[in-house]
C-alpha cells in the first residue's frame, strides 16, 4: 500500500534563492498567509525575507500611506500607477535583489500583477503601457512563483466589514474589486507553471496546509520516496 508522503525535513541554508509572490482581492487572507508561509519556512532552516508592497522600505512605507490612507490627495489614476511603482523600484533595488543575491527566499505580499489588475482591470489604464512601466520599476525581475487566492468578491468584503475603517482600495465599488478578481484568473491562466490558484474559502489552516505543500515540493523540501520506508509493500 502506498505510504503518505513524508513531512518536509529541514533544508540546507545553500538552496538556490526563489522569489514567492502572494496576490489576492480584499479579504483573500493573504497577508497572513504569506507570514505563515515565510514562518514555516524558516523553522526548515531556510533564511527568509518577508515584505510587502506598496511597502518594504522607508520610501515605500510613505509612499504606501499615502495611496492607501490619503483620500483628500485625490490621487488620479496614473499618478496611483506611478507612485506604486517608484515604491516597487525602491523596494527591489534595496531590498529585493539584494536578499535574492545572498541565497535568500522572499515572499513578498504583492508585486507587479497587483498593478496589472488593479491599476490595468480596476482602473482602466493601458495594460501596454503599465507593462512597461512595471518592467522598468521591477528592471525585468519576474516572481518564481505567484500563489493566488481566490474567492468571491461579496465573500472577501464581508471579511473587511469588520475594520473599522478601509483604505481606498477597499472602499472601492463591488464591481471593481469584479474586474479585478477575473483579471488575476486570466493573468494564472497565461503563466499556469508560475502561478498555483488556491480556494480561500477554506479554513485557514487548511489553505495555508495546501500552500505549504505546493511551496515544499517547488523547493525540493520532501526528502526521497524512494527508500525502503516509502516503497510500496506486499
């Protein structure tokens, strides 16, 4: 009978470094999945970095209040475009490849496919021009792997109503947070290898037990299933 397949055992610290994004509409629960993630990872002995965007440096956490908690700036749509990016640009530069140079995995809370859908789907803007635009910001540096979480629009908005206040893209109308969900499933459809779809419906310890399995494998964490004690027996 087939054995279950072992849990992952600790990994040599000289594991060649991967870049993990995670993405998601309001209220998929990814944040802290992504910290779970991040956690778990380094228990296996790896050395990890977790970020976030906009974010990840001073110049992206002033950049980050200011799209987010800011309604009276007004901030136009392109300008919402290029303030993300001059933060994405920061963050790569300072702190991104560096930590990808010295052998690290980073899990990063957002990146350059938020932009595509929520500035390109959500907002409208050319999805040409903000390809570009992201290219140079990010200087051609591309995930390993996107980790989606998927659920329903009015599912993910229930889970906000228990904030006290929401940030703009939050109280942004049912039928953008629409837009944006549908262009994240056609964004995993163009590049199946790089992005895994998970349910975020599930219980959270569920999901984040899926995540990991997915992330495990993608690191060559299980150890061989070829010895005696996973073989198959009569």
């Amino acid at each position: 009978m087939s054995q279950p397949r072992p849990e992952p055992t600790t990994h040599d610290s000289r594991l060649t470094s991967l870049f993990i994004t995670f993405e998601g509409i309001e209220g998929s629960g990814k944040s802290v999945q992504a910290r779970q993630l991040a956690d778990r990872l380094r228990s296996r002995g790896l050395r990890v970095l977790a970020t976030r965007e906009p974010g990840g440096t001073s110049l992206g956490d002033a950049l980050r209040d200011l799209l987010l908690n800011r309604d009276d700036l007004q901030v136009t749509a392109r300008a919402e475009a290029l303030m993300m990016n001059a933060a994405r640009a920061q963050h790569v530069d300072q702190v991104i490849r560096p930590a990808l140079a010295r052998g690290e995995v980073v899990v990063c809370d957002r990146f350059g496919d938020s932009t595509r859908v929520y500035q390109g789907a959500g907002r409208g803007l050319d999805k040409q021009a903000l390809n570009s635009v992201i290219s140079f910001a990010t200087a051609g540096l591309h995930p390993d792997l996107t980790i989606l979480l998927d659920l329903p629009v009015d599912d993910g908005l229930k889970r906000k109503h228990g904030h006290e206040e929401w940030n703009r893209f939050e109280a942004e109308t049912r039928d953008f947070h629409e837009r944006v969900r549908q262009a994240y499933l056609a964004l995993a459809g163009t590049e199946p290898r790089r992005w895994q779809c998970f349910d975020a419906r599930k219980p959270a310890a569920e999901l984040g037990e899926d995540i990991w399995q997915q992330v495990a494998a993608r690191l060559d964490l299980f150890p061989s299933e070829t010895s005696d004690s996973y073989s198959n027996s009569e």
